[in-house]
C-alpha cells in the first residue's frame, strides 16, 4: 500500500496470518473497496463463499494463489489477475512455499468491509477452527442478503444460525458492544477523498 497505514481498515486472523488492509474511495462516481492481502505459505484462505452484489478482482504480487471459483480450479502467480464475479462460489488458499499477496478491488461495495472485520473479530475471538457460532451466526445473518459462507446445506445453515441467534438474545450474548462482531463497532473501511477519473 502506498498511502499510510491510518487511512486502511488492518484485519489479522491469528490463527492463519492472514492479514488484509481495506479502504473506500469513490471512482466514477461508484464506491469502491481497495483491498491488498497476504496469506503465509501452506495457508487456508476463507472457506467457500459468495458475494451476492459485488464484483472482487485482483492481481497477484507474490506468491502463488489457488482457489476454487464456480467449481473450476486455478493457480495465479506473480503479475497474474483473478477474478471472482458476484454469485460464484469461490475459496482460496496458498499451498506454495512463499508467503502470497494481492492487491485489488471490489465494486460496487455494498458490506464486504464491516463483514470482514465482524467475522475476523468473531474468527480471533475462538480456538483455531472453532469461532465461538452464537457470534458468527449473528454476523450471518446480519448479511444473509449480501454474503453467504457455503459451510452447509444453506435450508440447515438458515436454521441452525437462526436458532443460535434466538439462543444468543435469549442468553444476553448480545448485550452492549464487548462481544465479538458486534455490528457498532464493525462499521468497516475508511473512505478516502475522491478519485475520479
């Protein structure tokens, strides 16, 4: 990133290295999420997932990415551009031996940036492939209509995250703004002045 690190939403996973810096500008008069990552080697990416109403493309820096896109999968490299279109499932991770690193955007950005941090928040909060579900089912739900985690039959996951909910208010889970992915503190990216082209 070129500009300083202040004017970037930081996201870290503890558990995988993952490290993803996000900011908004508007670009022709639409808002868009700038987005730059990196993944340590041997590394899982997020599970398989879907953005309903954003476009996310990018070009990779370093390393070697590989994913899953619409059931098809690839590598990219260095100089390489990837492209994950609104609706496909899709999932990557890094199997190489060098740390990975993109650089890219999505468009039109709806919520992708309060998702991410609500869910690395929820993600930090747990043991290693365990992040406490009465959190994340309330970051799913709040976001059911815009981004989809494929980590179920979507009729079970609808139920399941619905009864976790319900079980969560019930028990005061949700009380004040201390809990994980709490949605007053994940209000997402900076926004940076306009760069109209």
């Amino acid at each position: 990133m070129t500009e300083e690190s202040s004017a970037y939403l930081r996201l870290e996973n503890r558990h995988t290295g993952e490290v993803l810096e996000l900011r908004r500008r508007s670009q022709n008069g639409q808002m868009i999420l700038d987005i730059a990552g990196t993944l340590p080697a041997h590394r899982e990416g997020p599970p398989l997932h879907i953005h309903h109403l954003e476009d996310e493309e990018g070009v990779i820096t370093a390393g070697t990415l590989s994913a899953e896109i619409a059931g098809e999968r690839i590598e990219a490299g260095r100089g390489q551009g990837v492209r994950l279109p609104r609706g496909a499932p899709h999932r990557w991770w890094n199997q190489g031996d060098q740390p990975l690193a993109f650089e890219g955007r999505v468009h039109p950005v709806v919520d992708l940036d309060r998702y991410l941090q609500a869910v690395f928040e929820v993600m930090n909060a747990g043991p290693q492939n365990r992040p406490p579900l009465i959190y994340l089912a309330h970051v799913a739900l709040r976001h059911r209509r815009t981004q989809t985690v494929l980590v179920m039959p979507l009729p079970l996951q609808a139920i399941l995250f619905r009864t976790l909910v319900v079980l969560g208010t019930l028990l005061g889970r949700y009380r004040g703004t201390d809990w994980p992915g709490c949605p007053t503190r994940c209000m997402g990216a900076p926004q940076v002045a306009a760069e109209d082209a």
